[in-house]
C-alpha cells in the first residue's frame, strides 16, 4: 500500500467532530471510561500512556477502547470520533519505546507527544496513517516540532492546566500561523462553549480543554479534587516549578495541605519530597492540578450533560457574532 493511500485525511479529525474539542489527556485523571464516553459525544478522547502502571495494562486499555467504541459504532450506526494516547517523549520515560510499538501495534488514531519532539516516532505513526499532535510553550518549541513534521501544535497558554506555558494565545496563534499550514490546537483556560468560540475566532482548528473534564462523573478524579475544583477561583491557582521541576498549574488549597508554602512553591527547582513523596507520581495523587479555567466551573455532570452544556454556548457565541456584524454594518 502506498504511503498516500494510508494517510488519513487530516481535515477528517476536525470535519467529523461534534464539536471542535480534544479532550487532553490528564495525569491519574483519564482513563477509558472518560475516552470512550468523549468519542462517543463526538469528541476527541484522549490519555497519557503512564496512567497504566504497565506497557502490558496500557495495551489491555487500548483494546478496551477500541472493542467498546467498535460495538457501539455497530449497535448505533454512528461513527465514534478517534482517540488519542499522550507519550512522554523524554530519555527519563523507560517506556516510551514499548509504549509506542504497542501504538503502532494497535493504529492509535491521533498521539500526543509531550516533553520532545522525535522525528522518527512521527514517522512511526505516520506509517500506519496515525497523526502526532505535539505540546509547545514557546516559537522555539514550536520550530522543532515542525522540523520534527507533526501534523498538530498545541499551543499551552498562560493559565492551562498542568505543564503551562505562559504566553498570551492572540499573538502566540498568530505567530505559530506564520511558520506552519498544520492543525493549530488551543490551551488555557477554556471551559465554556463561548470559551470554544473564542479559541476558533483567534485562529484555532481545535480547543484543548483538561480542567472542565476533571468534574464530569466519567473522569478519574476524587470526590474531594472535584469539590476543590469547585471551590477554586483564578486566584487560588499557583503556577511553580517545585512538584516536578517543570513549571505547572495546581491549586493552593492542595498545595498548602501537603504542607508546601508559598516559600517552597517559589522555589526554582523540584522540592524534595522525601519518601512519602519520592515521585512525580505520588506527589501529582495529593497535590492537584487544574487551570485558571476552574473559575467557571461549580458543577459535577455526566460528559454528556457537559457536552449539550458546550453546544449551547459554543451556539450562542455564534449567534452573537452575528449579532455584532448587523450592530456594527460589516
């Protein structure tokens, strides 16, 4: 079969979509549950790879994925919109290599690579027709990812959850425009419909949205990170280097209970935990993530629920702009 032949059309992971959203994948927070439920609303559903402990649980997951959404494309009629596995391109990840041929293995639809961009696991995935969509803070970011010949950037803004960046996402859109034709995803601090809308207005292809999907009842999260979330406004989110070295969004209310103050969230480098928290791992189980978009979010609801909740305000947006061209005559 001819490479071409092979390619998937890449306008296909955006025209067959319900709405314009992928949903990131979060640490300790996506499993197949919330894939599956994603897929089936007509959403991109994503996950990281090391949230199973194994390279042998990850596949069992992924043929979960598949089986379930398989069964319900047959018993419905109706297509599942692709899923995706974030890996962690990075030489302190010993299962990247594993984790990737059991992607292969299995024809992933879409991989997120996070932490390096690898040109020949884009040309893995490539070979098969899978598409890469990669993690960028910054236009350094960004040039390597493109000579790395991704099919996606993505662009993590000031405010997102997680590993943030800390660019504003007007001119970190219109300068990425410059330099690459491919799907331009948006992250930061969207949580509403409108918020979906506004990502497409300034330029985006795809809204990249974690936070909003911590509380819907298919995720992951605890009872008391739900009820965190809800309770956090802008101000109660701390952007610190110290969990894991790279600098990250998570709430104060779980910081200030593992017992690090604002001296220790300043400092530059990775807080030593001792062994209570000597990974990255079990310190991210305590001390939780979540971006500046919790401000907007006092609920805990089925995904389905979210996802009307999304068209409903991603529909009025529209309306209004229309709205605005016959207020102004353009």
């Amino acid at each position: 079969m001819k490479r071409e032949e092979m390619t998937i059309n890449k306008n296909s992971i955006i025209d067959n979509l319900s709405l314009p959203i992928v949903a990131a994948p979060m640490f300790l927070i996506s499993g197949p549950e919330l894939v599956i439920a994603c897929c089936k609303a007509g959403i991109v559903g994503t996950f990281p790879a090391l949230n199973q402990r194994t390279s042998e649980g990850f596949e069992q997951w992924l043929v979960q994925i598949k089986t379930e959404l398989a069964i319900w494309e047959k018993e419905t009629g109706k297509r599942a919109a692709p899923f995706g596995v974030n890996l962690i391109v990075h030489p302190t990840n010993p299962r990247v290599q594993a984790d990737l041929a059991i992607c292969v293995k299995h024809q992933v639809p879409l991989i997120i690579t996070s932490l390096g961009a690898v040109a020949e696991l884009v040309q893995a995935v490539h070979s098969y027709g899978g598409m890469v969509f990669h993690d960028v803070i910054n236009i350094r970011h960004a040039k390597k990812a493109i000579g790395a010949k991704v099919d996606g950037l993505i662009l993590v803004c000031a405010g997102a959850g997680g590993h943030a960046g800390t660019y504003n996402p007007m001119p970190f859109v219109q300068e990425v425009k410059k330099i690459f034709q491919g799907i331009l995803l948006l992250s930061g601090s969207i949580s509403t419909g409108q918020d979906v809308a506004a990502a497409m207005q300034m330029g985006a292809d795809l809204a990249y949205m974690g936070t909003r999907f911590i509380n819907v009842d298919e995720s992951n999260a605890t009872e008391a990170y739900k009820e965190m979330i809800i309770n956090s406004k802008v101000e109660d989110i701390v952007y610190t280097a110290a969990i894991s070295g790279v600098h990250a969004n998570f709430m104060r209310s779980s910081l200030e209970a593992s017992g690090i103050t604002k001296d220790l969230w300043e400092k530059k480098v990775k807080v030593d935990f001792g062994k209570e928290l000597n990974t990255e791992a079990k310190a991210w189980k305590t001390i939780w993530s979540a971006g500046q978009g919790v401000t907007a979010i006092d609920d805990k609801i089925p995904l389905a629920a979210l996802i009307q909740n999304l068209k409903n305000g991603f529909i009025a947006a529209l309306k209004k702009q229309q709205t605005l061209l016959k207020k102004y005559n353009v």
